[in-house]
C-alpha cells in the first residue's frame, strides 16, 4: 500500500511551517494541477462554475464523505447528535491541522463529553481521498455546493486516476 | 409481592444447577410488576397483563417522578424493574444504576466500568447500549468494549466478566444479553469494519465460554450440521458458510449479531438474526453470502443451528437481519400453529413456523418498499424463499461507482432494531418503522482491521409522494400480512413499543413525545413530552398496587445522526433542499428517564 501521495503533503506542511508562509485567503483558486485546485499557498480548494458544474475532487470528497464520515458526523457535513459539524470546521480549521486531525485522532473525554475522532492515518479509503474530502466540506462551508449531490461535475483526469491506484495499491 | 419471594427462590434453585430455561426468568417475566429481560418476555411480545392504566383512563397519566442518567448520547433499551429496585443503564460508559423504587428513585449502588475510549469511534453510529437482563439473583451488562459483566443485583458487586471481542479489529458491543438455561448468550457488533460476527454462550454462573457460533465460515465454525439444519425445509449441505463466498472474503464477512434474542423453552430453541455481509459493495463479494441476513433458530445447549433462513441473499443495500423475532401461537386455517414473525429491515414483514423453520407469510409492511416486487412463495421454485429484486433498484445490477436512486427502504431499513410489540388481545403486533429511501452508490474499498470498511455512499430523503414525514407507527395483522392501520409521524419512530392488557400501546417520538394510542383503533388518547428525543424502548411494572409507564430519553443513534441536520433530496428542485424537518430543531441530547402514573 502506497501514500506517496499522502507524503507529498506531509513535505509540503513541513516546508510551509518552515517557512512560515501564513496567507489570510484559504479559498480562493491560484490554480489548477491535473483537475485539481489549489490556492496561492498550495492549500488544496474547491473549483465551481457559473453552472453549478464542481471540480472532480470536491464531487470525489461528496461520496468518500458520506461512506467514511457521514455515519458519525451526519449527512453533507451538517454535523449530528454524535459529532460536530465538519463543514466549519473545514473552514475554521487551518488544513494542517485539519489534516492531523484525521490522520491522528483526538480525544475529548471528560464529565460532559465523550468524542472520540478515530486516528485515519493507515486508512486508504480515508487518506487517498483526504484532500478531496476537505475540499468538498470546504465547498459545504462555503455554501458553494447545496446539500445533496452535486449534479455536474468536471471528468476525472487521467492524473488523478493515476495518483487514486498507486495510493490505494490497485 | 408474594410472586416475587417465589421468584427468587427459583433463583435460588437456578443457582444450584437445577434449572430448566432459566427459571428466574421464567417466573420474573410471569409476574407483570416485573420487567427483568428487554423484551419483556422469551417471546419477545413487549405485552404486559398489566391494565390498571386502561383505554379510558390513560389521558389523566402524569409525571411520578425523574431521573438524570448524567450521560448525554443516545439512550436506546430501558430500565429492568426486580421488586422494589429498578435497574437503568446508560450509554458508554456503561454505567448501571440500582434504584429504589420506595424512595423515588434513590440510588441504592451505581457501577461505573473503565473502559477504553478508544471503542468509542469503532462503535458505528454512536454509543448506544440496548440494556441490561436479570437472571439468578444477577444482573449482566454487555459493555461498549465487549466485556460482559456479571453484577449481584443487591450490592453491585462484580461476581465475573468476560471478554467476548477486540475493539482494536472493530468488535463492540451494542446489545443486551440472553440469559437461557445455565447460560449467557451474547453477540457482537462490527459488521462495518469488516468482522467475521458470531453469538457466543457463556456459564452464567462462572463466565466460561461454552460454545460461539459465526455467522460464516466453515461448518464447525457456524455450528450448522450439513444434513440437520435446513433452510427452508432442505439440507444446508456441506461448507454452506464458505461456498456462497468468493475466496477468503468470508474472514471479513461481518453477519454482525446485534440485535435481539428470543427463546421457546418448549422448542428449547433460541432465535436471532444476522446483520449485513461486508463491505456494502455487493461487487467485492459475489455469491450468497451465508449465513449474513439470516433469521436463525439453535440449541442453547451447543448453539447447533436447527434451521435458517436467508432473507436477503447478497445484500446490495444494508439491509441487516438483526431485528427481533417475536414469538407467537395463532391459528392459521384452522390450526394453531407455533410462529415466529419478523419485521426486517428489507421492509417485508415474514411470519414463519419457529419449529419448522417454514416461511408461511412475507409480505411489505410498508407500501412505499419497492426493491423487490415479492418474496418467491412457490415451493416448486428454484426461488423459493428468495425475494425478486427490481433491477432498476439493484446496487449490484447498475455497478460500482453508479448512483441507484431511489431505493425503498433506505439502509436504516422499514424498521430497524426498536422493537415491537404483541398484543395477544388484538393480536396484531404494533410497529415503529421508518418511511425513508435513499440512493445508494457502492464503490471499491480496502480492508484495514480495525477500520470502517463500508464502501457505498448513500443519502436519505422521506418516501416521496407520501405524507412528507420520515416514519409511521403501524398496526399488522402477522397471519394475513396486512397492515390494520398506520399513524405517519415526522420522523422515524425509534423507540421500542409497549403493549398491555388496558388495550393501550405506546411509543416513543424522535421529537420526545411519549405517546399512549388505542390498541384497537390507533386513536391517539394521550402524549407528553419529554426532555429529550426518544429512542428507548417503553416499559411497565406495578409498585405497591400501582402501575407506572417509562421510558428513557436521550436522542441519539443512527436516528440522531441520520436525522439531526434534517433530510434533503437529492432528486427534488433545489428549491426543496432542506425543505425537510431537522430533528436539531425539536431536540437536544441528554439522558433522562420519565416515570408516568395515574393520579392517587
């Protein structure tokens, strides 16, 4: 089982931390990497015409969101009685630690709460589709894609293909 | 009182090795000022001959008294009542509190176990716990971590525990327990990461393993006798757990065992079902998948299966096998008969003869279920037994990565694991169900132990062209197959139901409403509202001459999570997203249950 693809963020966080680059805007597309989006910081993002058509990713993060997470954190991100909204949180999260957060868990227990986030990191259904999930629940945050799925949507490139079979080991 | 003293001197017999059935069950579920198992009896009817509330009294019912379980997930189950204490459980952590009913609830001993948090996120869809049973002087819980736990009734002393499962590979525990004979019977949950499940049989009064049974597997595995155990009146033959898999997938086949246990002791039979076969993409799993979605009957004594019947051969839409099997002895054409009637999740209702293992009825108990047209009834068929699936609504037919729209039921199924009751009077069982469908699309996914394994995503929506509301409550005639009448409700009732000699039923609501309707007629004759949702089961006792009705609030579970944010369908004008009710707009967590009494 292959992570390259995961790695390659782990590096990039490294050198960004490093770096100390800090950009205000988390949303908005510098551009576009073999039908992915990313913003001036290299963060990856959402990318939806005028019709309403959304990038590959974010309709990818639609269905690996609602087989991997939906059943804790509710339908399209919205959040249920078990566990928070993840549409904020993408939003409100800073992606690194978004990223480390599913990747290693978090534990809230005391007198009143009782969450546990599982650690998803030698998860292959979780970690090949972790940027494509983020996006997608940034999408949701946003308000740019209505609940629901999203009803047209860019092909999937041949690049992405290619990255989704070497993570997932096919 | 005096049933009472009997009673516990049949446990004391119990407990020296004289018992048949188990005889502290036997006589605690025949004395109606008690409820010492779940399901309120072996027969799983949830009827009490308890009728001092009555059809036309119940509208004056009012609040005894509360109590603060101090825990705030989804409250599932309910309290046991053992003569002047009352037993109530909670969600993780799993604590037990023995309460005393001469005190208004006082707290006569409280057991906390330590458990690992780490179960928590391997526990699907929340943290929920269906509740204690009372046998021999003891009361057992089956923890979120697998751990089962023998507790003296009076001081809360641990007097053994067990482990019956590893979380780290996805195996918890959501469920109550059976206790039969000389024996505990407990199952498992995990069928979404993966777990080859299994009902295992404990000495009830040591904790030591005597038998366990899977789901799937080799013959020696599932406890099945190729010549002996039948389906549907024929031999299973030989490896009949590994020749309906493809390869070694059956090692990670789930059949999970998560909900309810009923028992003949004349058959000396016990019955189950068997949850989902993993993972939700049917494309990664060709063949049968037996003995997933199974309605079994075994010995308590070994566990050996003596007949089986697959429901839903090769799953395409989580449609688990787990809910309740009630038992009942009606006459069908003239002859009683001994049945066994099932609600599935699938949404047909099945009424089958428990000894014989013989389906004599199946049928929807929901007009809006349309996956398949029919259950094959002709016994010439090479389909006997099997239900015909619409293409249109096959997940397996259409492909992975194509979206099936339009499937009825959703996975949450017509009626998912809160149970229903019995009324011997009207006999027609009452039936919390949902009125939801959904789209379903499987893709292909990886196995890692100890991490979901599911591979489908699915939204939910309420039945289109019908009421616009996410469940009704339903009256059903098990020996014709026909629903008597049916109150549609906002959202899928979720709570257990509860029927007694007063010709009166009750339900919980999602909204928190408990709810009192006319056996007979349906006709709603009282309703209360609760702190929080209801998904706990109602129950009754008597108390010094008097009755009392409770149930535990606590919104949560699939329901809470499922529900919460309310439903949006994907195929409506966009102008309908999220037209539907949110349930977080009726209700908030928290544990609490609710004593109901008529005015002194």
């Amino acid at each position: 089982m292959s992570f390259s693809f995961f790695r390659f963020g782990v590096a990039a966080a490294f050198l960004l931390a490093t770096l100390g680059a800090a950009h205000a805007d988390n949303i908005t597309v510098a551009y576009e990497d073999g039908g992915k989006y990313f913003t001036e910081d290299d963060i990856p993002t959402f990318q939806i015409d005028e019709d309403g058509t959304v990038d590959w990713p974010t309709y990818s993060g639609f269905r690996r969101y609602h087989s991997e997470c939906h059943v804790c954190h509710g339908p399209e991100g919205e959040g249920s009685s078990y566990a928070p909204a993840l549409k904020k949180s993408a939003i409100e999260m800073d992606y690194y630690a978004f990223v480390d957060v599913v990747v290693n868990g978090r534990k809230k227990v005391d007198a009143s709460h009782n969450s546990v986030m599982p650690a998803f990191g030698d998860n292959p259904n979780v970690m090949c589709y972790l940027n494509d999930i983020y996006v997608y629940l940034k999408a949701r945050g946003m308000d740019a894609v209505a609940r629901g799925r999203p009803r047209k949507k860019e092909p999937k490139s041949d690049q992405i293909r290619e990255e989704e079979n070497a993570c997932l080991g096919f | 009182m005096r049933k009472i003293l009997l009673g516990a001197a049949a446990a004391l017999l119990a407990s020296t090795g004289m018992s048949m059935a188990n005889d502290s069950v036997m006589s605690g579920t025949k004395n109606p000022n008690g409820w010492v198992i779940q399901t309120g009896d072996y027969a799983n009817t949830r009827h009490s001959t308890l009728s001092q509330i009555n059809r036309d009294n119940v509208g004056d019912l009012q609040v005894a008294w509360s109590f603060s379980t101090g825990v705030l997930r989804g409250h599932e189950g309910s309290p046991l009542v053992v003569g002047d204490t009352m037993y109530v459980h909670t969600p993780f952590p799993n604590i037990v509190y023995a309460l005393d009913l001469n005190n208004y609830g006082a707290i006569k001993w409280k057991y906390e176990p330590k458990q690992d948090p780490d179960v928590i996120p391997v526990m699907c869809c929340d943290t929920v716990n269906r509740g204690l049973a009372f046998a021999n002087g003891m009361v057992f819980l089956h923890q979120a971590d697998t751990t089962v736990v023998a507790l003296d009734a009076k001081s809360g002393q641990v007097r053994w525990s067990v482990v019956n499962g590893d979380p780290s590979k996805g195996e918890t525990n959501t469920a109550t327990v059976l206790p039969v004979k000389d024996k505990v019977i407990v199952g498992i949950s995990g069928g979404e990461f993966g777990v080859q499940s299994h009902v295992t049989a404990y000495n009830i009064e040591t904790g030591e393993r005597v038998w366990r049974a899977y789901s799937m597997g080799p013959d020696d595995q599932i406890l099945m006798d190729p010549k002996k155990t039948t389906h549907l009146g024929k031999p299973v033959g030989k490896d009949s757990g590994l020749n309906t898999w493809e390869g070694d997938q059956w090692k990670i086949g789930g059949g999970a065992t998560w909900g309810w246990y009923s028992y003949d002791p004349d058959a000396d039979l016990f019955y189950y079902g068997t949850g989902n076969p993993s993972t939700w993409n049917p494309a990664q799993r060709p063949g049968d998948n037996r003995w997933s979605m199974t309605i079994m009957a075994r010995d308590p004594d070994d566990g050996m299966a003596k007949w089986v019947y697959q429901m839903t051969p090769h799953d395409e839409w989580d449609y688990d096998g787990i809910n309740e099997m009630i038992l009942t002895d009606q006459e069908i054409d003239g002859k009683m008969r001994k049945l066994l009637t099932h609600f599935d999740r699938n949404g047909f209702g099945y009424t089958l003869d428990r000894i014989t293992g013989e389906l004599l009825v199946a049928e929807k108990y929901d007009p809006a279920v349309n996956w398949a047209t029919h259950v094959e009834m002709d016994k010439s068929s090479d389909q006997y037994g099997r239900p015909q699936v619409v293409s249109k609504y096959s997940t397996e037919q259409n492909g992975e990565d194509v979206n099936t729209t339009g499937v009825c039921p959703a996975a949450l199924g017509t009626k998912d694991q809160q149970p229903a009751a019995y009324s011997p009077r009207t006999e027609l069982f009452y039936v919390p169900t949902n009125h939801v469908c959904m789209d379903y699309e499987p893709f292909r996914v990886s196995y890692t132990a100890g991490q979901p394994y599911v591979g489908a995503t699915l939204s939910m929506y309420p039945a289109p062209n019908s009421h616009g509301g996410m469940g009704n409550f339903i009256a059903w005639d098990g020996k014709k197959g026909e629903i008597v009448w049916s109150i549609p409700e906002q959202f899928s009732v979720w709570s257990g139901a509860l029927s007694t000699d007063g010709d009166v039923v009750f339900y919980g609501t999602l909204e928190g409403f408990l709810k009192a309707v006319d056996a007979k007629t349906g006709e709603e004759l009282y309703k209360f509202k609760t702190p929080s949702g209801i998904i706990g089961n109602v129950m009754t006792y008597a108390h010094d001459g008097k009755q009392y009705v409770a149930v535990l609030s606590g919104v949560g579970g699939w329901a809470g999570i499922g529900l919460a944010a309310g439903l949006t369908n994907p195929n409506d004008g966009l102008g309908a997203v999220g037209g539907y009710a949110a349930l977080s707009n009726y209700t908030a967590l928290g544990g609490q249950l609710t004593v109901f009494k008529l005015p002194d």
